[in-house]
C-alpha cells in the first residue's frame, strides 16, 4: 500500500492505495513507478479529483478514490457504459 496526504475541505487526511493501482497512475500520468516523480504526480491526481467532487464532508476518501482511479485507468468506452448503467440504476 501507498500513502497520500491530501486535504479534504479544510482537514487533512490520509489516503491508501494499492501499490499496483498506484503504479499503473503513475504511468497513465507518465511517471515511472517507483521513480520521484511518481508520488508527487499520483498525489496531485488524487488532490484534483477531490478539489472536483468540491464534498468537504465525503466519508471513506480510500474507496471512492480507488473507484475514481479505476474508472481513470480503463477505456473510455467500458466506463461511459459503466457510469450510464449506474445512472440508470
């Protein structure tokens, strides 16, 4: 696992993420895992992702910022077919 300090609202917290689906960020935002650049790009991902949702008072950060990182990773077609079946549903 890897750690990220982030701000939620006004509030710092800590995220975790699997090492593989750090990584894998890592290298969709074009850093080599495990390189100097990595963590810093992974963080600020993680931070805008946050800074967009704008919901100072959002529980289990973790969770939802692995379900935003793998809908980030896969194919555009697969999450649009995803995200328009939940909105369905």
């Amino acid at each position: 696992m890897k750690r990220y300090h982030l701000t939620l609202g006004q509030k710092r917290t800590t995220v975790s993420l699997d090492t593989l689906l750090s990584d894998l960020l890592a290298i969709r935002l074009g850093a080599f895992p495990h390189s100097p650049k990595a963590h810093g790009v992974v963080r600020t991902w993680l931070q805008q992702q946050l800074d967009q949702a704008n919901d100072p008072g959002r529980i289990r950060v973790s969770r939802w910022l692995r379900g935003q990182a793998v809908l980030f990773l896969v194919d555009k077609h697969l999450s649009t077919t995803y995200l328009d079946w939940l909105l369905e549903h």
